[in-house]
C-alpha cells in the first residue's frame, strides 16, 4: 500500500502595503462662536386703502356665502368677511 500524502497548507510571503503619499491636513478650524439671534421686528399688517379694503371684504363675503351655498343672509356674510380682513390686515 502507497502512504497517504497529508495536505499541506502553502504559506506565501505577505508584501509590504503600498505606501500612500502623505496627505497636507488642513489647518484645524476655530469654533464657530454662536451670537444671539437678532430680533426681528414684528411683520407689521399691510393697510389696505378704502376702496382695496372694500373689494377684499366683498370677495371674502362671497366665498363664504358659497361656501354655504348661498343660504346665509347677505349682511350676515359681508359681517363674516370684514372680521376676517380686518383680523388679516387690521384696521
């Protein structure tokens, strides 16, 4: 009978790493210093002109007046607008 061969595991030499070229770090950056937040001023409500004012509040009226699907009184609706532009823009 022939001897068995055992298997041998074959070591092979590990090469070096290539060498990588030095990279130039940038100079370290400060700390960004955080300054209070500015206050702004508060967003001051357009003024609209008597006959501009009066055109909101009749478009206004009729959306709302659709929207009931023109049930509500009239003057009901047009008080409804004026509330909400004068709420919007102020007086």
């Amino acid at each position: 009978m022939a001897a068995k061969k055992t298997a041998t595991k074959k070591t092979t030499a590990k090469k070096p790493a290539a060498k990588k070229p030095a990279v130039k770090e940038a100079p370290a950056k400060k700390a960004a210093v955080k300054k209070p937040a500015a206050k702004k001023p508060a967003a001051k409500k357009k003024k609209l002109t008597g006959e501009a004012r009066y055109s909101a509040i009749q478009e206004a009226a009729y959306y709302i007046a659709e929207a009931s699907g023109f049930t509500r009184d009239n003057a009901e609706c047009w008080s409804e607008a004026d509330a909400q532009i004068k709420k919007q823009f102020g007086s």
